[in-house]
C-alpha cells in the first residue's frame, strides 16, 4: 500500500487542534477534516499522523502528515483531488511518496514556529486573526538579549504547560530571532529539535515582559534553572502562533513518480 507525506496548510482559527476529538463530536479538528477529505477521494478510511498537536487557533504553513492510502493516484493528483473537497482553512500544499515506516511524528528532527506580535496603540483588524496585539512599546534590543539565554539546551519546565506528562523536559533551541520594529510588526522565530506544550507561547509571554520592562533580560537564567512555570510570563495567544516547517532527514520521503 503506498505511504505518503503530506505538507499542510492552515488557518486555525475555526479548529479545535491538530487532534480527533472523538469525545466532542461538535469540535473540529485538522485531523478528521483531513482524514474525511481522503476518504471521499479514495473511498478508504484512514488514519493520518500529524507531525505534531497544534493546539486550538493555532496556525500552520508546513504540518507535516504521514498516512499509508491504497490509491493508484499519483501524488500530484491525490493532490489536487483532496484541494477538490478540502475546506478553504486547510489545505495539501505538496504530497511526496514516503518510504515504508515513515511517520510525521517519530522522524521529524526539528521545528521552526513563528509568532507575530502587532505592537502599536491601536488594533489593527488586518492582523487581529494572526497577530497578537500589545499596545506599550516593546524593547527589542532587550528582549534579543533575553532571547540568547535561551539559545542551546536546557529543561524547559518553566515555560510547559500545567499537566504535561513527557518523559524528559530538556529541548534544544538552535536559535531565537526577534525582527520588526516596535511599534510595528514584530515576529519571534524559534528553531529546534522539539517543543513542550504550550512552550513556544510561554517563551513568547515571558520575552514580553521583558519587552514592556517587567522582567530583566538577564533574570532568564534563574527561571529556566527553576523549572517553575508560575514564575514565568503568560501564555501568548494561540492566534499569533504559526508553525512554520518540520525538519527531516534527506531520506525521509522518495521523489515523486
């Protein structure tokens, strides 16, 4: 049966996650509508695996899917047939033959996230469903140099959402930049080998802070060596967040036919 890898794109506004939720059957999820969307295509249910559980609200320009569909449509016109019958929030932007075994999830080795701040005194309703809006002025130049205590390995409980049960909170970041002007647009990208839940819109709540003058650039050391997540800063909205790309060894899927 062929396995496929499949890049998506989403607004998650009207989603309630990556996630089934198969105990809510009013709540919307990228997984079923996408699971849905290949059964009417093919005629065979499937189960697709997303790379990663993007909460409510929550953005995607490169989730990645991995789902094994017994289909004799060549990838460009699975494609095409699912862009057919998919919503106008979600959709397959490239389908590659995967090798046998690939899954989204256990063989990604890095994500890059993306969150957009508007910084100004006025909301900007262009930006409402993709920014998260902060009205005093943001430092950047400090929160950059907050950002560099954050570069490299460390356990990142303080900044995991409550009720989290991973094995290990220890990630890698590879890097965190801070662009824009305040005020402005601002964006924090962040790269790394993985990701705590919540831990993204934490950092970013806590370099704000930092932003507005309410937390010390350099007290970032001491937090991350507490592993206490009511030390640090709120969680940013899920609205301003986007996954930007999933990292994979060159191995991981073959050209398509």
């Amino acid at each position: 049966m062929p396995h496929f890898k499949l890049t998506l794109e989403y607004d998650g506004a009207r989603f309630a996650g990556w996630q089934s939720q198969r105990d809510r059957p009013d709540a919307r999820s990228v997984q079923e509508t996408l699971e849905a969307a290949i059964a009417r295509v093919t005629g065979h249910t499937v189960r697709v695996e997303g790379s990663g559980r993007t909460d409510a609200g929550v953005h995607a320009e490169g989730q990645v899917a991995s789902v094994s569909i017994d289909t004799d449509l060549a990838p460009e016109v699975l494609r095409r047939a699912l862009g057919g019958v998919l919503p106008r929030d979600l959709a397959v932007i490239e389908v590659a033959v995967a090798l046998p075994g690939f899954h989204a999830r256990h063989d990604a080795r890095s994500k890059r996230y993306r969150y957009r701040v508007w910084s100004g005194p006025t909301p900007s309703p262009l930006r409402r469903g993709r920014s998260h809006w902060v009205r005093t002025p943001l430092d950047l130049d400090a929160m950059r140099a907050a950002a560099e205590h954050l570069v490299g390995s460390h356990d990142f409980a303080s900044f995991q959402a409550a009720g989290s049960n991973v094995r290990s909170t220890e990630r890698s970041l590879e890097r965190v930049d801070i662009g824009g002007e305040s005020p402005g647009d601002v964006s924090f990208d962040f790269a790394g080998n993985g990701f705590l839940r919540h831990m993204v819109r934490n950092l970013v709540g806590t370099l704000l802070e930092v932003g507005t003058g309410r937390r010390d650039p350099d007290s970032l050391p001491a937090l991350l060596a507490a592993r206490d997540r009511a030390l640090a800063g709120p969680t940013a909205p899920a609205r301003g967040l986007c996954l930007v790309a999933v990292g994979y060894e060159d191995s991981a899927s073959n050209s398509n036919p």
